[in-house]
C-alpha cells in the first residue's frame, strides 16, 4: 500500500493521548494514529445505516422478540478471542490483521450494547419494570 506523508496540527491533549496510548501498547504514536483515523474512517455510512435501520426495527417487534433482543450477547467465543487479543496486545504487540480483528469484535460489542438498550428503551414503554438488571442476563 502506498503512503504519503502528511502534516496536521493536533490538539496538545489528543497528541498526549496518543502517546500514552502508544507506550501502553509499545507502538509508534504514528502508527496508533494511523490506526485511529483509519478506524474513524471506516465507519462507512452503509454500516452506520444498516445498523440504525435494524434498531429502528426492534419498534416492530413483540416483547418476548424484544427481551431476547435485551438480552443478547456477544458469542463466548468472540469474548475470549478478545479478551486473547486485549492480552496479547498488552504483552507484545498486535499485528494489523489482529488489529483489525480487535476493532471488528470491539465494533461488535458497541453494536450489542445499542441493541440492548434500545430494547429496554421499547420495553420500558411498553410499561415493563426494566430497574431489576438481573432481568438483562444473558441466557446462554
């Protein structure tokens, strides 16, 4: 892939937490950067409006469709990918296809909490009592 080389003024405060960001994960701030920018960028607008649509969705739904939607989860499996990743990164670094994995799996997480919420956003105007967090638990 080519690059280029540009020049950008960045706020002290955002430059500081990229560095800090680059010495916990023993990389170049160039690179955590790059990463942070390219990840800001891929957010394409297809995703973003899929994703709304499929929460304007749960609207639609009956209420056991929405508990279950409140209480979804990210696979077992995916959880302990990342969390191998979130270790390996901290002890030696991660490669950019990992890199790319960890933001893929972290992008699926922010995507399911959205999801939950909502759901218990329609569910507490459908009058249901949504204070007992013990409800949301996961059934696994």
């Amino acid at each position: 892939m080519a690059s280029e080389t540009v020049t950008l003024t960045l706020p002290e405060s955002l430059l500081e937490r990229a560095r800090r960001l680059a010495r916990r994960t023993r990389r170049p701030v160039d690179e955590v950067l790059v990463e942070a920018l390219s990840s800001a960028l891929n957010g394409d607008d297809v995703d973003v409006r899929a994703l709304r649509d499929a929460i304007d969705q749960l609207a639609y739904l009956n209420d056991a469709a929405l508990w279950q939607a409140a209480r979804a989860t990210v696979p077992v499996a995916l959880r302990e990918r990342l969390e191998a990743l979130h270790s390996k990164q901290q002890r030696e670094g991660l490669d950019a296809s990992e890199r790319a994995e960890v933001g893929s799996l972290e992008q699926l997480y922010q995507d399911t909490i959205l999801v939950r919420a909502r759901a218990a956003a329609l569910l507490k105007g459908r009058n249901y009592d949504v204070s007992d967090l013990t409800q949301f638990e996961a059934v696994e």
